[in-house]
C-alpha cells in the first residue's frame, strides 16, 4: 500500500518560523503557518524556565532524583510540552483542509535544513480531540538540501534482513550484553524472524571499515548499541557522554577504551558502503539544538548526508530501560509491516504503554516514548522481509552443545561475556574460566558459544569432557579430523598442520572440568596439550578451559584467568525467580529472611537449584539456619540434581588425605571466606604437627575439589554449603577455642581502622566473626566476647546499619551486666547513646547517656563521667535546650581541666561558644572560641584550629553587617 506523506515543510530564513502544510500526492498546500518555538515557550509555574531546557533536564536528569519537589517540576514540564503540541497543532491543522488531510494520511514529514527546527519534538503534536499525533501517525524528519542515496546494490539480498549489530562497552560497570544485545539476538531467533545477525568484533571502527569493505552490498542494518554524545546536550557528570564540536558515536579502541568517532567520519565511511538503513540504540544520537553548526551536526542527519537511507536515533540519553521495551516492539513492526517508520511508531507506542524506568525509586513512570527520532530519505521497503521464509540457520555448534537445555536458561554473566569477547582478540591461546564447583563454568562456556554461533561468529566448535579422557593424543587427534578427516591420525606435524588451520578459522575448542587432568593425564600428556597451546598461539582458533583450579602450571602466555564467582544483583534475583516460580511461589525481594539466605548462597547456580525447592515446605529462615549448623537438616536427595553437589562435598569425606582431614574442623568453623594465615596461627594452637605445609596442600586439595577458590593475599572464597557440611561432625573444643582467638584478635585489629579499611575484612570475614562471637559467649571467653561485639558494632555504626548497631551493643550491655563487668555496660550503654543520637532520637541518646553516667559515676570514673557530661550537652544543644547545654559543658570542663587533658578542655570551650553563638553572646561566643583555637595551635591540631578560625570569621562578618545595617 503506497504511503499518503502530509509535509510540513519549513520556509528557510522566516522569523517568526513560518511552515507550510503540503498534500504530497496532488501538491496543494496550506502557506503562512506560524507556529511558536518551542525553545521560547514558558513552562507553567516556573516563568524563567523554557519548555527545551526543561525537557532535556525531564528526560535525562529528573529519574536521579524522582521525588518532591522534582515530581512537581515534572508535571509541569509535561503539561508545557503537551500545550505547546497543542498550539503547534492548531496552527497546523485548524486552517483550510488541515484537519481532513491528516485524517487520510499516514505519515507526516517535517522537511527542514534548519538544525534548530529539526530538534523541535515534532513528536509531541498534540490532538484536542484525539491524542498525541505520534502515537496515530508516523512522523520523519527529511532534509531538502541533501544527495539522493546511491542506488541499491543488486547484491542486497531479499531472503532475509542482514544486520551488522556493533556493542561498544568501553566504560567501567558498563551496561550489560543482556541489557540490549543479547535480548535483540534471540527475539529475532526465537520469533522467527527472517534475519541473520552478525557482530562486530572488534568494535572497532577500523574493523568497521575492514568488515563492510569484505561484505558490500550485505546488510540491510548497521545497529549500534553503544554510547553517544553531543557537545551542548544531556545532563552534566555523566560518563557516556563526551564533549565535542558534534555528535559523534562512541567505539572502542583496541585496548577496549573509549574512542569516539565524530558524525562526519562515519558519515565519510557509510557513504561508500551504502547501507540502507542505521539504528542508533546510543544517547544522543539524534540530537540537534539552537547553537547546531548546521543541520548535519547530529550524527542521525550526518548519516542521511552520507548516503543512509533510514535512521532511527535518540535525540536525548535514553534509558536501558527504555530501550529494552522499544526495540523489540520496533524490529517486531519492522518485520510485520516492512516499514521502519512503522516500526519507531510500534517502539513509541510500547514506550508510551510501559512507562516505567529503573531510577532511584525502582522504577518510575517517565514519558520518554518521544525520544527516538526517525530521518529518511528514500527509505528502503523492507516488506519483503514479511514474506520471507524463515530458515533454521545452520550452526557450527557441537553435539554436545546443541543437546544441552539449561534447567532455568542462561543468565546474567554480562562482564564474563564482555571479558571472553575481548578475549579472542588477544595473543593468549587460551581463555580459563575457573571457579568453584558448581559455579557455572560449563554454563558459561555453553552460553558463549551459543552467542557466538547466534552473532557469526563461529567457524567451528568442538567438545572436550576432560573427566572422561585418558590421552592429549585424543585431543589433538579429534581436532586436527575436523579440518583434516580421519587418517589426521597418522601425520608427522601434528601441532604444525593445526597451527595452520587455526591462524585463520574462528574454531573454538572447549576443554572442559580440564581440573581432571591432573589425575588422568600423564606428565608428557600434559606437555602436549601446554605444546598445542603455544602452536596456536596468536591465531583466531581458542581454547576455553573450565577448571575448578587455576592451572598454573600453563603459564600466563598460555592462559587468560578469567575468575567466575557466583551470580551477582539483578542476575541474581532472575535466577531465584525462576526457580520457585516453578513450584508456584512468589519471590519477596524484601523478606530480610530470604536475602540473607540469598547472601548464604552467593548466587552459587547449583547451590541454589538444590536448596531454593525446600521453600515449598520450609521457610527461608530455617533453611538458613540449617546452612548455617547442618546440611543434613535440609533433607537434600542426593538420587536427584542435588546428587552433583553431594559428590563435590562428599571428596571431603572420600577424597581426602588421612592427615588433612582433622584440619576440615578448623575450615568449618568459616564462612564464605577463610585466610590461609589465621587457619595456620589457629592449627598451631591446636596441635603442632599442623603445619604450613599441612595447610597449605589441604588448601590445594580442597581447590582442586573446587571447594575453595584463590581471591588472592592467601584468602579463599568457600564453597556456599562447604561449611555446612563440614558442620555434620562435632568440631573439637580446642578448634573452637583457637577459632574464637584468631577471629577476636583479628576483629580488634580492623575495629581500629577507618571505615574504608573495614570495608573488605568485614564483608570477607563478618559472618565469621558472628559465628566466633556465639562461640565465645558459649565457651566464656570474656575478652573475645568484648573484642568481637566491639568491633562488629563499630562497623555497624561506622556504616551506618543502626539496627545492627544497636542490637550488638544491647547485647554487649547485657553480657557485660551479668558477669559484673561495670565498665564495659557503661561503654556499651554510651555508645547506645551515639546510635540514637545519629538516629535523632535525642530523647533516647539522654536515657542511654544518663545509664553510663550513673555507672561511670558511682565507680569514680571522671574521665568517663566528663565524655558523658560533653554528649549529654550535645544533645541538649540538639534540642535548643541551651542553658542545659552550658552546664553540662561546664562540668565536664571542670573535670578535664583539672585532669589536664586540653583536647577535651579544647572541645568543651569550642561547644560553649556555639552555645553563645545560638544565645546570641557573641562576645562570650569569641572568648570560647580564641580559648580553644589556643590550645589546638599549641597542639598542632590544624583541623581543629582551622575551625575555631572558621567561627571566628564568620561571626566578625556577621559583627560587620549589622554594624552597617544600624548605621545605615
């Protein structure tokens, strides 16, 4: 069906704007159409504030901060852009035929080479009668002063749409590849599209030029899904945005960093190659404003320049989460109806019906769906993709791959990916993914070449389960018959004829539970496999090894470690869902219950498919607490998938050296990670025949196991049911008494440090100093008890966790209270004090202050009474109670004078002149504060004195205004 286009076509050089409104097939038109800029339109309520400026602040900054009084500000912009649409609409339409002839079209098209006229969002044409014109009608953008493309290569085929998809992930913390890629790959696989996708790799622009330059007259689109920028546009301190002269798209280098290319070297690059149509998933993309050089300033309009057909761009920063809700609806549509105009209206249309965005809040509503922009120029007619026939492609992957169904499909693993991408361009012939067992290498490495057989990327592939091989002389022989046939067997130059092969073909060979080698290969069988490694060695062939150990023995020029953890975040959470979705549960994020047992877990893929089931009849709780004691209370059946975890834990049992095992007691009492030193210091308390040694080959087998895994600094991270099933046997009284020491002296040390510091030792080693802490209070080891307590609430006060806080302080207070320990009740009920303080509960910080002043008193503990007096008279000052305030500073100045101790007199004179300061005593206020700045200078306490300083300044400013005030 032929397209009806309505154009609004600009009249160059008229101000104010004028336009006129053509009927495309019979040419009549309606002239001397003025319509408002909507860069001078005033946004309600806020009269020195402009719709454009809003509206970029709206749809790229506003979701930072979703709350009062921004949620206001954002109605209000809304309600200028939908009464500027309305204007602009009126004066379009309500003249002449205006009305009847948008009724009987289909597509409207602004014509303009005015850069400011094309950045309006015409978009946002707003019906009285009806709604949003946008959602109704297609809208494109066309430039007057621009070549007509080159023709259509007769190569282009008509089978299928060829799309050429380039993800550039430069930046740090990077959006995932299942964020947009990924996503886009099997939506085209799994509804059948007629499409083959092809990735960049690199995503270079030099390997742009090479790879179009190797495939003209191939693809239908190039889809970047990267960043962009523009110079005056987007909101300030974002990383993906870089300031240039003009738009420009965001490639990588190749060292994986950022290189930006401007508009107009790809428009120079694309126009040699004519590729028919471009979709800019990129922030950016399509924008153009006020201060534009001219309408090609935008990498969207610099493209059409260069040749482009279609383009499909963003004309601010799109959110992920908004991209991920347009581009399946947009290559739907395209697909269907064979239009990409068609396509970007299906993608706002979907946007406008899914508001909501992940922000600050979770997720919130914004009106984005008029980001994606669309200029075309003799666009290509895509219908011929609808009546194309679906065809299975043909894959390279092995048998082994193809068989295997992941139990809850593949997910997350976005930074693992990204690393292995990287990885095939590297010298290093291999890439090992090594983690504990269970983790999810095989998955990974399932998962990879999947993607890579889905985005061209595979020449070849073949499978290697290193537990059921006894020879490298397999090996070499099975991979040498896939190019060579079946008397490969019988050459000379083995690794020679495989060298060849692999400098060029994109083979990927997996050595998978490669750990097995160490038992079933020989000393010169793994010479030959190191052998084969250093023949290959820089060619496109890799090897992806799976191992739980870290394979030294390859050496770094055979091997890229990359270290698989267990699933982290939003993966994380993906993964709990589906599997009790399977028992018809709900997952509550929020249940404190079921994320602790989610921390127990560690994201462990395996170690979550054996315990998350027992939901179904167990609450999360109690399988934590079972985790935590005994596996065994957990009633797991080892007859079902639980069976592959059970026969990694049971090596502990079976596998074991006799004269390690009595040192499984000490790994038990840890948690998530265990230190090869302390583990040393505690066996030598325990029996002195424990040695380094001993320890350190334990370590080693219980890697190999894939048990335990090297963090580095001689720490390992466990395996997340290790310690509850080392916990089935009765560990001895001497392991737990050592346990307790080591993790006591050591949680005193890090109390000490500063919160930076604390950061790593506590989130490593936390829940064992919980669990030493229970073990103390059982054995009565008092000092540990004190030590422990100490230094985990410290770090819950230090970071803020104020219920974690409060409850190990009450629970240090009790302690203390029933073993007569007077001081440390004191201390605990003091530092209860600073905890409700922070917490501004004022009224509980006096009843918690006054409890420890009542013991520090009745001891005789002056030192201790004058720091309760000091914080009793901040909470006073606190609650305005100034004279109150004052004679608790006074009396625990008294004291500190006659004790001596000038950095507390120091601070009790700095807080008596800010009580002055608030009664308005500026005289008496400058007599404390030239008081306390003497003693900081005399002790060289800069950071103090420098605040004394402060004071004093500010009120001699203060002293000054008012003089000249009074005086006139």
């Amino acid at each position: 069906m032929p397209v009806k286009p309505l154009v609004i076509q600009h009249v160059e050089g008229s101000n104010p704007c004028s336009f006129t409104l053509i009927r495309h097939h019979d040419l009549k038109s309606v002239q001397g159409i003025t319509i408002a800029s909507p860069y001078a339109f005033t946004v309600t309520n806020q009269p020195e504030s402009r719709l454009m400026t809003r509206l970029g602040w709206y749809l790229e900054t506003f979701l930072a901060y979703p709350y009062p009084p921004e949620t206001a500000n954002a109605e209000h912009l809304l309600a200028a852009l939908q009464g500027w649409g309305t204007e602009a609409f009126n004066a379009l339409f309500d003249h002449g035929n205006g009305r009847e002839w948008l009724k009987k079209c289909d597509l409207l098209q602004v014509q303009s080479d005015d850069p400011k006229i094309l950045s309006w969002p015409w978009e946002a044409l707003f019906d009285p009668r009806t709604n949003y014109v946008a959602h109704s009608r297609r809208i494109e953008r066309r430039l007057n002063k621009v070549d007509d493309p080159a023709p259509l290569p007769d190569s282009l085929p008509l089978e299928r749409v060829n799309i050429l998809l380039v993800v550039a992930r430069p930046f740090d913390n990077d959006v995932g590849y299942h964020s947009i890629a990924r996503p886009l790959v099997e939506l085209l696989k799994n509804q059948r599209m007629a499409a083959h996708v092809d990735v960049l790799r690199p995503p270079t622009f030099e390997k742009l030029r090479q790879h179009l330059r190797t495939h003209p007259g191939y693809y239908h689109v190039l889809h970047f899904d990267g960043h962009g920028s523009f110079a005056n546009g987007g909101s300030e301190g974002s990383t993906h945005q870089l300031q240039a002269s003009q738009g420009c798209l965001i490639f990588e280098d190749t060292h994986g960093q950022p290189d930006p290319k401007q508009a107009s070297e790809l428009s120079t690059l694309l126009r040699e190659y004519a590729v028919p149509a471009v979709v800019l998933n990129a922030c950016q993309s399509g924008m153009l404003d006020v201060t534009s050089a001219d309408a090609y300033s935008s990498v969207a309009t610099s493209l059409l320049k260069g040749g482009v057909r279609s383009v499909v761009a963003m004309a601010y920063s799109l959110y992920v989460s908004g991209a991920q809700v347009f581009l399946p609806a947009f290559y739907g549509r395209l697909f269907e109806a064979g239009s990409v105009a068609e396509g970007v209206r299906a993608g706002r249309q979907q946007m406008l019906a899914e508001p909501l965005r992940i922000c600050a809040r979770g997720r919130f509503p914004l009106q984005d769906w008029l980001l994606p922009v669309l200029y075309q120029q003799a666009p290509l007619d895509f219908t011929f993709a609808a009546q194309a026939k679906w065809e299975q492609a043909e894959t390279k992957l092995p048998v082994e791959v193809q068989q295997h169904r992941d139990a809850y499909g593949f997910v997350g693993r976005d930074k693992s990916i990204l690393q292995m991408e990287r990885a095939l361009h590297r010298q290093t012939p291999a890439i090992l993914v090594q983690g504990l067992g269970g983790v999810g290498k095989t998955t990974l490495a399932h998962g990879f070449l999947r993607w890579l057989d889905d985005t061209g990327g595979l020449d070849g592939a073949l499978w290697f389960d290193f537990r059921d091989i006894r020879t490298a002389e397999y090996v070499i022989n099975q991979t040498g018959q896939m190019f060579y046939g079946k008397n490969f067997g019988i050459a000379k130059n083995k690794l020679e004829l495989l060298a060849e092969k692999l400098r060029d073909q994109r083979v990927v060979m997996v050595w998978d539970n490669f750990e097995s080698t160490a038992t079933n290969l020989t000393d010169e069988d793994r010479a030959l496999l190191s052998g084969f490694l250093d023949a290959i060695r820089g060619g496109r062939g890799k090897v992806i090894i799976t191992s739980r150990s870290p394979e030294e023995w390859l050496g770094p020029a055979r091997r890229f470690p990359l270290p698989l953890r267990g699933l982290d975040g939003e993966a994380r959470w993906e993964y709990c869902e589906a599997i009790v979705q399977d028992m018809g549960l709900q997952v509550e994020r929020k249940d404190p219950a079921l994320v602790r047992l989610m921390d127990q877990l560690a994201g462990h893929p395996l170690a979550m498919r054996a315990v998350l089931p027992k939901l179904e009849t167990m609450s999360a709780g109690g399988i934590a607490e079972a985790l935590r004691k005994n596996i065994e209370e957990l009633g797991l059946d080892p007859n079902e998938e639980q069976g592959r975890l059970f026969g990694t834990l049971r090596f502990v049992e079976q596998g074991l050296d006799a004269e390690l095992r009595p040192l499984l007691g000490l790994v038990g009492l840890h948690e998530g990670f265990v230190a090869v030193d302390y583990l040393e210091a505690m066996a030598k308390q325990v029996n002195a025949s424990w040695t380094r040694d001993r320890v350190d080959r334990l370590m080693a087998e219980l890697g190999s196991a894939g048990l335990l895994t090297d963090v580095g600094n001689a720490t390992f991270e466990m395996h997340p049911l290790l310690t509850s099933y080392l916990r089935r046997q009765v560990v001895t009284e001497e392991c737990q008494r050592a346990f307790v020491d080591l993790m006591g002296r050591f949680a005193d040390q890090v109390a000490r440090k500063q919160l930076h510091e604390q950061r790593v030792p506590f989130l490593r080693f936390g829940v064992s100093f919980h669990y030493a802490l229970d073990l103390a209070e059982r054995l009565a080891r008092e000092q540990d008890v004190s030590a422990l307590t100490q230094a985990l609430a410290s770090y819950a006060l230090n970071s803020r966790n104020f219920g974690d806080a409060k409850r190990l302080y009450a629970r240090q207070a009790q302690h203390s209270a029933g073993r007569g320990h007077s001081e440390l009740e004191a201390a605990a009920y003091h530092q209860l004090g600073i905890v409700a303080e922070e917490e501004r509960d004022f009224a509980g910080a006096r009843e918690w202050y006054l409890k420890s002043l009542a013991i520090k008193e009745q001891q005789g503990n002056l030192h201790g009474a004058a720091i309760s007096y000091h914080q009793l008279g901040r909470v006073a000052e606190e609650e305005r109670d100034f004279a109150g305030a004052r004679e608790w500073y006074l009396k625990s100045l008294a004291i500190e004078e006659q004790q001596g101790n000038l950095h507390g007199a120091a601070s009790s004179y700095h807080q008596l002149g800010s009580v002055a300061e608030e009664e308005r005593d500026f005289a008496g206020a400058r007599e404390w504060y030239l008081k306390s700045l003497a003693i900081k200078e005399q002790q060289g306490n800069l950071h103090g004195a420098a605040s004394s300083y402060h004071q004093l300044e500010f009120w001699r400013g203060c002293k000054g205004i008012l003089r000249r005030v009074v005086n006139g």
